[in-house]
C-alpha cells in the first residue's frame, strides 16, 4: 500500500455535496426557533415586570399620598414609571381616590 500514490477518486457526488448542506440547513432552523423561544419568554417577564412595577408604585402612592394616583402621567412624574410606549399599552382606569385603579397592560408586538 503506497500512501503517496494517486489514487482513483470517484469525483464530484451529489450525495455528499446535499447531506452536509441539508444538515446546515436544519441546525439553523434549530437555531432561530430557540432564539424565537427566548425572545418570546423576554417579552412575557417584561410585561410581568412592568405589572409589578405599576402595582408597587400604586400601592406606594396610596400608601404616602392617602388616595390612589388620579393618572398614569401622575406615576411617570411623581414615581419614576417608565415603559416602552412602542411596546405596550396601558389602560389606567381610575376608580376613585380610595379605590385601587384598573391597570391593563397589552402587548403591541405580536406573539406567536
């Protein structure tokens, strides 16, 4: 056996060009959903968080002022809220001063 000897290749085969290029394609494929799937648990924790933090900040103003906040603006200004506006949408329905208000948060992005 002389390993320095030409030997007879079978040339260009279609099967090993398509198997690697098939094998790329879906471990990119596998990529983009776990990147899909990450992204979407980020959108999900942010709009719990901003929930938090508009409660928490509801809860504080009732709690140093004696009545709820009459507006969302009251709570951008007076208590630091800040949230992507691009993002979500919140509905702030004030009851009355002793009632806590009605917060609805929306997401404006579509999920899938």
């Amino acid at each position: 056996m002389n390993r320095f000897s030409k030997t007879s290749g079978k040339g260009f085969s279609l099967r090993s060009f398509i198997l690697p290029v098939v094998l790329f394609l879906f471990f990119i494929g596998l990529f983009l959903k776990g990147v899909s799937g990450i992204n979407a648990t980020s959108d999900r924790e942010s709009q719990r968080t901003l929930q938090n933090a508009l409660n928490r900040s509801v809860i504080h103003c009732y709690a140093i002022e004696g009545r709820y906040p009459p507006s969302l603006n009251y709570l951008e200004e007076h208590y630091g809220i800040i949230y992507d506006e691009n993002k979500f949408f919140v509905d702030y329905q004030p009851v009355a001063s002793n009632i806590m208000p009605d917060i609805t948060i929306i997401s404006l992005e579509a999920s899938e």
